[in-house]
C-alpha cells in the first residue's frame, strides 16, 4: 500500500512462545482451563509445512481456544537479537513469530560475524517455537540486496526509456541538441495529424554527436528522439536511503541475471549460513519490489523526463507475444488515444507483467520451493489499479506467483471512522485464484493519515482493522507497532482474537457468490506516462477506479461478499448449473466495473455465462475494444447489445449463497458479515464496526442449532435457534451451521 512513511524509529519488536496440547473436550461447552502451553518446535513445523488447513472442526475447537503460534501476529524484530531474556519478556505479550534479517549497517550481507549472529538468532526463535520470516532487504524496496546488487554489476542499474520530442511544420533543415545524460539510440520524424504523430508514416532520422538534424516535412511534423537513462534520482529506492543505509541503486527487475545476482546475495547467503534453512525458516518477505517508474517528490515539482520501464530484451520478448515490433510504436507509450495507441500500451504492459512475473517471482519462489520455505510477496501501492500497470505491468499476475500474497493494511485515524481500505480484496483474490490458504496484511499504523504521531494506536483501532481486514480475505498478520505501550494482559489478548479469526478462517474457503472482474486490460490501454508522483497520476484514471471502489464498498457494507477474476480464469472456468465455477469457488453473478477494452473470448465466454442464468452487471461502460485490432468489431457488435446497470447494489442484494441458511439482523443494522464454507460446514463472521455494543438476531427456517465462537473469550458454545447474542463494539462473533 502507500509507501509515504518514515520508518526512522528504533523500535523493539516482542515475540512469544504459546502453545497446546489437546485434553478432553465437553461437547457443548469449551474452555482454555482444557488446554496445557507444551507445544514444541517440531509440531509447528509440522503444521506449517502439512496440511494445517484440512483439519477437522474437533482439532480447530481446540486450536480456537488457545490459538497456536502459527495463527498469531508475526513482529518485526529487525537489527535486533532473539535471545533468552527477550524470548522471556515477549512470552506475556503472545506473540507468534519474528520478521527478522541480516542488521542493517555498513556491513549488511558481507560480514561473517552479522552472518553468525542470524543464524544464532533464528536457533534461539526455533528452539523456543517461534516462527520466523526472513525480511529479504535493508529496509524497502526488496531487490536491491541494500546497493550490492548494482555496486559490483553496475551494468544492471535500473534504466528508464525516455523520450524527447520537437514539433515544426514544413521543409526547412534544423537542428537540435540533445542531452548527454541520456543513451540515444533512435531518432524519428512523424507527420501530426488531429494532434497525434501519425506512427505508421514515422521515418527513422539520423543523429550523433549530441545533435539531431532534420530537413522536415511537408505540414506539421513531431521528432522523437528515444533513450535509456539510468533512474538513480527521485525514485522510491532513493527516498530511503537515510532511513536504512542503502545506497538508492536499484536493479532493473526485469532483468533475468540482476534478480539472480539478487538470490544470491540474499536467499542464498541466509541458506548458507542457516543449516536446515526448511527446519527453521517459515517464509522469505520481499517488500514493494517495483520498476520505480514515477517520480517520487511531492513538492508540486515534476520529474525532467517521463519514461517508460525497459530491459535489452523486451523489445524481443513484445515480438513473441503479440507478432509485431514494438520499436517503431513507442511514441503511442507517451501519447496517443486512438485505438491502434491503445493497443500498443496494453501489449507493452502485458509483456512487462509476463518479464516481471518471469524474472522477479518466480525465481525467488522456485528458490524457495527447493529450499523448503514460502515465498511472501507484499507489493507496492495495491490499493490504485492505475499503479497496477505503472510498478508491475498487471500487478495480479504478479502477486499470484507468490505462495503468500500480501499487503499492508492502514489504521483508521479514529475508530469512528468509516471503513475505506477494500484493497486487500486484491490480495485475497489472487490467493483464491492460485488454492493458496495464507493472505498475509501487514498492520500498519503510519499509514492511512496517522503519520509518525501514533506508532501504537488505541486498542479499538486495532481491532476495528482486523475485523475488517479479515473480512477481505486477510487471514495472516504480521506489524512493527512499537508493543511496549500495551500492557502484556491487553496485547496477549489482542493477539488471542487475531489467532481464533485465523483458525477459523485460514484454510475456509470464501462463499462469495459474487465475482467482479479485474478490469486490467483497460487500464494497460489507458495508461500514458507522466512526469507527475503517483498521487496525482492517479487522478487521470479516476473515473475508472471510482467504478471499482464504489461497487467493491457498496457490496461488502451490504455484507454481499465478491472476489475479483482475472480473464484467464473466466477463460479457465466452467459453466455449470446457472454458475461459474473457477477452482473452488462458485459464482452466480459477475460485476463487469467500466471495461473499456476486454479481451473477445472472454466477452463470447460472459456471453455463455448470461445465456446459462448468470447475471452480469455491465456499470459504467460498455466494451468499446477487443485487445487485438480484429477483435474491435466483434467487440462493438456483443457489447450493443448489452445493457448497463450503473447502480446495480439493490439487485446484487438479491443474490445469495442458497447453501447458507441464517438470517443475521441488528437492531441498528450496523453489521457486516463474512460467509465461508469449511469442511461442509458454513461459516458467518460477524463484525460489529460500530462504536457501541449491538444485539444480534439469527433465526432459519431450516438449522436449529449452532455453533458459537467467540474469539474475545476463547468460548465454543452450542445454541439453539432461534437466539440473540450481544456483540461489542469493534468486535466479531462466528456462528456457524452443520
């Protein structure tokens, strides 16, 4: 999520060792008196690498009351040591694993003694239980393995392509200068019509020596001159240099041999050093990886030059995908909005997703696989589908190439705020889409308008964020709030309803019956680059993500869950029965959120969809392009005859899971309720995201009794229908039907 934050505070970072064993149980009735802390190293190994998330309701009762390390808050413990008196003190606060990396000092990754320290640190955190995440960088963004990737490889410093351009009219010979910051390598000249250089009558010019010399052309014309400049100032990687040490020089990610050069430096000096690195180590933690490319000062200035993302081998691998040669097209990746435009910046975008996917995640997971960790990726600013394109081509395609998708999740400035944050819906779904059980949030507390002036927000904040966070899917935390500010009993406690929400819900699989499309594709044809910093970029794109936040908002504060779908899995998916069934999930209706370009199978495919009895919800806009030029026509026949519902929250209202049998009222209405499905069993979380405590109604017409879980207390109880149950302010409740 946004990255505007200043992490320049020392902060100690607390874990602890809880466990169980399991004792008898009474049937209706369930306590922690029940349970005994003598879990061992081995069992959470044994969970975490097996198959945690099949587990039996019997296992999962006990596991609630008490909830297992693997299900509590992962802490930063960053620059710091993991020994017996901190493990001692960390104990009371129940804490279940550590985010730990090599110190952050001069000698970061080079010295043999810092190397010896974190393989006695990780020991000490596996022989007391706790599990432990490796942090892949000195500070953020990962990639850059703090500067030494580039320092011994200078040749593989991140390098943007930039454009110059000069406009005339006529034949008459000039001459321009070019800059020497800059690696020239093609010079054109364009005819200008209706404001645009018209691409397919672009001649190549000659150049050198620092200057471009033309004879012009008949009417209007535009030179383009394009070359690659290193991107070492006013990117993200140079913002936090005086935080962590680093050195502000970023690889190119696209780069196969920069990311492997990356591994090891990093993935592999830690399996070096760390004997058994699958016994001890849960998952390696890259953070906002991206291709920084947008400006990153907000002082009103604007960057010299716009530039695009580019690597020697781009140019080959757009040939293979899309059959044609991008070079004598880049002017559309700057300007242009016709149709043949368009589609060049959506194949260009679609090429950069597949490098990054190809050359960033999945060595590092194909690492980690051999290696016997998990790879977690935590991307960079997910919250904008414009930021989508602009850091990683299609961030989702990204994201499900990691075996835990992550995000950071902001804290409200005051717990009566109105709950804004849906994007770990993103994260969540790519999760969905790939069977992959942990999502992963980072809890945040400067972002989200906090700032540095609460580190350590009020207990009702917290849990107002979780709450919600897990009703998008999150299932996993992890955070760097300073813990001291807690008293152990309270932060115990927080972090025993953090573990009941994950035993309950790592592992469920989500009952949405709504799917919203991940509209990609419009806007890879949308995106023209700008010298402005990615908070006023997103403003141009505006108009398409108010479509997506308003219909994502409007259907989850209706409690009517949704999870988004790419093209290819609606491509992958099978029609049956009035639903569409992708992997292991069920639709019955697909919101389609102002797509303006979408690919022409997957329109026939909605087409299918409609004609078997799946509502679609055309909001906003209508598709006015195919993603190839042929499919422009089929594309505009289909979709005149579709026809739009900009407000479709009332009908989507109607549409239910018909497996679930409650019917959950408040007295005030100031619900919102999370449906699920685990081992045929249905799950409701309810949370209560008010300021005030609230009595809950729950009838059927069909169940008559359910269970109770409260995560405050730990309390499994057997009710009968009809009931109800008072739940407190920003606090959840389960109940759940056979």
């Amino acid at each position: 999520m946004g990255i505007m934050k200043n992490k320049e505070i020392s902060i100690t970072l607390l874990l602890i060792l809880t466990g169980l064993s399991f004792m008898g149980m009474k049937k209706q009735n369930y306590t922690k008196s029940n349970f005994l802390n003598t879990e061992s190293a081995e069992t959470i190994r044994y969970t975490l690498k097996d198959s945690i998330y099949d587990l039996d309701f019997n296992i999962l009762d006990q596991y609630f009351i008490n909830p297992p390390n693997q299900y509590r808050i992962i802490q930063y413990q960053m620059s710091t040591s993991i020994d017996k008196k901190s493990v001692a003190k960390l104990k009371s606060y129940g804490i279940g694993g550590v985010q730990h990396s090599f110190a952050w000092n001069k000698g970061y990754l080079q010295d043999e003694k810092g190397w010896q320290d974190i393989a006695q640190n990780v020991d000490n955190a596996q022989k007391a239980g706790l599990r432990v995440w490796i942090h892949d960088e000195k500070g953020y963004p990962s990639g850059a393995a703090g500067g030494l990737v580039v320092r011994d490889h200078p040749e593989f410093e991140n390098r943007g392509l930039v454009r110059i351009i000069w406009r005339g009219d006529g034949k008459k010979k000039t001459q321009f200068e070019l800059p020497d910051s800059i690696e020239f390598f093609r010079a054109t000249i364009s005819p200008v019509l209706n404001g645009e250089p018209v691409l397919n009558r672009s001649k190549e010019i000659s150049f050198g020596n620092g200057i471009v010399i033309t004879e012009g052309m008949k009417g209007n014309w535009q030179i383009s001159v394009f070359g690659l400049k290193i991107l070492d100032k006013n990117t993200q990687a140079q913002s936090t240099v005086a935080q962590f040490g680093q050195t502000g020089h970023y690889p190119n990610l696209l780069s196969k041999d920069a990311v492997k050069r990356f591994i090891e430096l990093t993935y592999q000096g830690y399996a070096n050093h760390i004997n058994n690195i699958g016994q001890k180590v849960d998952a390696f933690y890259t953070g906002e990886p991206n291709l920084m490319t947008t400006y990153w000062k907000y002082d009103g200035s604007k960057a010299r030059y716009t530039y695009i993302p580019w690597e020697i081998s781009l140019p080959e691998q757009f040939r293979k995908q899309h059959g044609y040669d991008l070079i004598p097209y880049l002017d559309a990746m700057f300007e242009g909005n016709t149709p043949g435009t368009k589609m060049v910046r959506l194949h260009f975008y679609q090429t950069v997703a597949e490098m990054f996917t190809s050359n960033y995640a999945k060595p590092i997971t194909e690492w980690c696989e051999k290696n016997g960790v998990r790879s977690l990726g935590h991307l960079l600013l997910e919250e904008y589908m414009a930021l989508h394109v602009i850091y990683y081509g299609d961030m989702m395609k990204v994201l499900r190439n990691f075996h835990i998708p992550a995000c950071d999740i902001p804290i409200p400035k005051n717990d009566s705020a109105a709950w804004e944050f849906w994007m770990p819906k993103f994260i969540s779904s790519a999760a969905y889409l790939e069977d992959k059980p942990t999502v992963t949030a980072l809890l945040d507390p400067i972002i989200g308008g906090n700032g540095m002036n609460n580190l350590s927000p009020e207990m009702n904040r917290l849990k107002k964020t979780i709450n919600m966070a897990y009703v998008c899917g999150i299932n996993q935390i992890s955070t760097y709030i300073p813990i001291e500010k807690y008293s152990a009993t309270d932060y115990n406690q927080f972090n025993q309803y953090i573990g009941r929400l994950s035993v309950l819900l790592r592992g469920a699989k989500s009952a949405a019956p709504v799917a919203m499309y991940y509209p990609i594709e419009t806007f890879q044809a949308n995106f023209v680059v700008s010298p402005e910093p990615w908070n006023k970029i997103i403003r141009n794109y505006e108009y398409l993500q108010k479509t997506l936040d308003r219909i994502a908002s409007g259907m989850l504060r209706n409690s009517l869950d949704f999870n988004y779908l790419t093209a290819d899995a609606i491509l992958n998916g099978n029609v049956m029965n009035g639903l569409l069934e992708v992997g292991s999930h069920s639709y019955s209706a697909i919101v389609m959120p102002n797509v303006e370009v979408i690919p022409l199978n997957v329109l026939k495919k909605l087409k299918k969809c409609a004609e078997s009895g799946i509502t679609i919800f055309w909001v906003d806009a209508t598709p006015e392009l195919g993603t190839r030029s042929e499919e422009h026509g089929e594309v505009k026949n289909i979709s005149s005859t579709l026809i739009r519902n900009d407000n479709p929250i009332a009908d989507l209202k109607k549409i239910t899971n018909k497996d679930f049998n409650l019917d959950i009222k408040s007295d005030d209405n100031k619900l919102t309720i999370g449906k699920y499905e685990r081992n045929e069993r249905r799950i409701y979380f309810i949370v209560n995201d008010s300021g005030i405590d609230i009595n809950v109604d729950i009838k059927s017409g069909k169940c008559k009794i359910v269970k109770i879980y409260n995560p405050v207390d730990g309390n499994i109880m057997e009710e009968e229908i009809p009931l109800k149950k008072r739940i407190g302010k920003y606090e959840g409740l389960f109940v759940v039907e056979k």
